[in-house]
C-alpha cells in the first residue's frame, strides 16, 4: 500500500498547450496580423503587376504601316514607348547646312556600311525643333564622305527649302565609344544626343530623342532597309512571371508565421517534457533514499 508521504510526493500532472492554443495567444495573433498585412501588400503588387501583363488595348495588326504626323506619335524629350517602335510617320522641315554627318556599322540585308545623316529642323511648330533623320545607306566610307558635300551642296545653294520626310520613328540607341584604333570622331551608333553635340544652331532648340529613319534614299544613295516591326503579343509574359512570385512571396508569409509558431510550441513542449522526466527523476530517487 502506497503511504500519504509517497502519494505527496508523486509529481503533479502537467498537459501541454496544443498548436492552436499557442497561436491563440496574443503575441502570436499580433504576429499573424503583421503577416496578414504583409501578404495583402505582396499579393496587391502582384495584382498590379498582372495587371500590366495584359495589354487591354493591343495595337491593330499593321497599325505600324499607317503614316501619322510625327508629332502625333511622340513628342520633343519623350522616350518612344515599345509599341511606337517602328510606327511610320512623316515630318516637313528644312535641312541645316554642314549637318549632314556620317554614322558607321550600319548593316542594309546583313552587309556592314555606313549611314547619312542629317538635322530636320521642322517647320510649323512653336519652338524651333529638330530630329535626326537617316537619309541613306552605303557600303563605301569615300561615298558617304561624297554624298555629305552633296547634300551640303544642295543646301547652300537652296537654304531652308523645305522637305517631306516619310519613314520609321525609332528609339535612341545611345552613344558609344568608337573602337579601339579607330578615329575617336567616328560614330557607330544612331545616336541623336551624340549628333546633336556636333550639330550646328542648336542655341533653344528642342530636339526629338529618338530618330527617323528615311524609307526613301535621301541624295546619291541606297535605301536604308527597314523593314516592319514584329507584331507584339498582348500578353507580358515577364509580368505574368512577377505576379507569380508576388504570389509565392505573400504565401511565405504566412507560412512563416506558422513556422515560427509551430517552432515555439514544440521548444515548449519538450521543455516541459524535460521539466516533467526530470521532476519523475528526483522523486525516483527520493523514493530509493
């Protein structure tokens, strides 16, 4: 028969708190609430970026081969957004004397050469405003310097006789240094911010950032090979691939606030297994003694 002292010795019975209770406590609801708030944001930004991924309004197949007015189409100091890449477009001005520059590696059907080009200073518009237009093409570095003292030629002997440009707007390529070994004054890119740093009678002129490029040859040379514009498809697939990390992330984080729940319960509850095996220990041994 077990006696009273045993019976008062024997440690008490502890139940450990389950999973649920332990997220129920305040801490860990004011935890849960955090995340909550984190992957509402998280899945807003991947709303916004499905959003974007679908174009609602896609550009009519051949809308690029339709001729709009330049200034339709984009304005001085604008960048050109994708879908205007390659739109046709037609522009009147003038040509500005000793403008007319050279830009080298320029291909026409895969064959390297060498491109005109010159300064359109446009006429009709409030603010004196010019592009850069590319008149031409040609395989020969001697016959661009030729068709240039043409051109300048032509202009000297007709200043501000007015022109009609018709061909394809497109985006700056930026400037570039020439190559090594090469004359440091030779440009390999269509650039019109490195053209306009050699252009002249440029004091409050605004200037188009992208350039035109003429679809017919523009003096004595060849017709710069510009063909139309792959037709874009109205789904971002890049955006879609956003929207779905978006996603994952907002699921990461509730996830972890599970895990770190989760975590705290099982820390708690073997220690207080530890807690009751060692408690069971000394009253072994108290028994013993």
């Amino acid at each position: 028969m077990t006696s009273p002292t045993a019976i008062e010795q024997e440690p008490r019975q502890v139940f450990p708190p389950t999973l649920r209770e332990v997220m129920l406590r305040p801490r860990w609801l004011a935890l849960l609430a955090f995340s909550l708030v984190v992957a509402g944001a998280l899945a807003w930004l991947g709303q916004w970026q499905l959003g974007r991924a679908i174009d609602t309004a896609p550009v009519e197949p051949g809308q690029t081969e339709i001729v709009q007015p330049l200034a339709e189409v984009v304005q001085p100091g604008q960048y050109l957004t994708d879908p205007l890449v390659g739109q046709r477009v037609e522009a009147t001005g003038h040509w500005i004397a000793s403008d007319f520059l050279v830009v080298a590696s320029r291909y026409n059907d895969d064959v390297e050469g060498y491109w005109v080009t010159g300064q359109l200073r446009l006429d009709g518009t409030a603010t004196p405003t010019s592009i850069a237009v590319a008149l031409g093409w040609t395989k020969d570095a001697a016959a661009a310097r030729n068709a240039v003292q043409e051109l300048d030629a032509q202009v000297a002997a007709n200043p501000g006789a007015s022109v009609d440009v018709t061909g394809r707007v497109i985006a700056d390529e930026g400037p570039s240094r020439p190559p090594a070994g090469v004359d440091p004054e030779t440009m390999t890119r269509m650039s019109p911010a490195a053209l306009l740093g050699r252009w002249h009678d440029i004091d409050g002129v605004a200037v188009y950032r992208p350039y035109l490029a003429s679809q017919t040859a523009i003096g004595p040379l060849d017709a710069i090979d510009s063909p139309a514009p792959d037709e874009r498809s109205g789904v971002n697939w890049l955006n879609i691939f956003y929207a779905v990390e978006w996603a994952i992330f907002a699921g990461f984080a509730l996830y972890l606030w599970y895990r770190l729940a989760r975590d705290a319960w099982e820390k708690e509850v073997e220690d207080l297994e530890d807690e009751q095996s060692e408690a069971l220990a000394a009253g072994s041994a108290e028994s013993r003694d």
